[in-house]
C-alpha cells in the first residue's frame, strides 16, 4: 500500500543552493544561478529465448552529467578557479575531485533535501561572449561535471 504525502507544497526550482569544496572554489558555488539535477537511468538487457527476444532490467545504474550555470564575476575570479581546476588536472596523473552537494530548499526555505555528488571533476567550460549589443544582461557560463556517485543524505 502507498503512503500519499500530507505536503502538498510543490518544488520550487529557485529553492537550491549548491556547495563545493569552499577552500578551493569559493567562487564559483557563490555565483550559481542554475542546476541540473542529471538524469539517472538503468539500461535494458537484451535475453533470447526460444528465439524471440525480450528486455529485462538491467543490473547497473548510469549517471548523467551534472550541469551548473554561475554568473561570471566582473575579475573573472569564478571563471578563472574553474578553468584552473581543468588545467591543474591536464597537469597531473591524478584526477583532482571534490564532493558537491545540491541542498533542496522547502517552501520555508528549510533544507528538505540534499544530494551529494562524490567525485565531482569539470569536464566541460563554456565559452564567453562579449558583444556590443547586450542591454545590461552579465555575463554566466555552464560548467559540467562528472562524478563517481551520488546519495541523498539525512
């Protein structure tokens, strides 16, 4: 038997704070406008039998990319610790990680939820463009990472 939920608040997609190792990039998880929580899928298995096919669950879970937007500083400090962290990681055998957590705001602006991704490393930067023609929007880029492995946590 199901148990319906007595909150029948909806998720607010403004409700989110984003926190990375603050020692290291305190600039980048300050100016985060956006998160994507990735999607998370199980593929199929192909099994035969008696010469006809079927699918069945498969018997791992696949992560994707976690994404996430930041407003770029006027001294490009956000930017720059990103792009450093890519750099650093060409420059040595090891993979530098860092644990992320996606903190899930309630409609009280409590914390209902929060999701830690394990081994976070930038994959992906996205380029600036500087044009003239903007009417006093700033500057974000996206950024996106892969990770080792995601839980909710208590």
């Amino acid at each position: 038997m199901s148990n319906l939920t007595t909150n029948k608040n909806f998720l607010a997609p403004t409700g989110f704070k984003l926190t990375i190792d603050k020692s290291k990039y305190p600039n980048l998880e300050y100016f985060v406008t956006a998160v994507t929580l990735p999607e998370f899928t199980v593929p199929e298995v192909t099994t035969t039998y008696r010469q006809n096919q079927g699918m069945v669950t498969g018997d791992r879970l696949e992560y994707g990319e976690l994404s996430v937007v930041f407003i770029v500083t006027e001294y490009m400090e956000n930017y720059k610790e990103t792009f450093n962290w890519m750099f650093e990681q060409t420059q040595t055998d090891e993979v530098l990680l860092s644990d992320a957590t996606l903190s899930i705001l309630s409609s009280k602006l409590n914390v209902s939820n929060n999701i830690r991704f394990h081994g976070c490393f930038p994959t992906s930067l996205s380029a600036l463009e500087f044009s003239t023609t903007g009417e006093g929007e700033f500057l974000s880029a996206s950024v996106t990472f892969k990770y080792t492995g995601f839980e909710f946590v208590v």
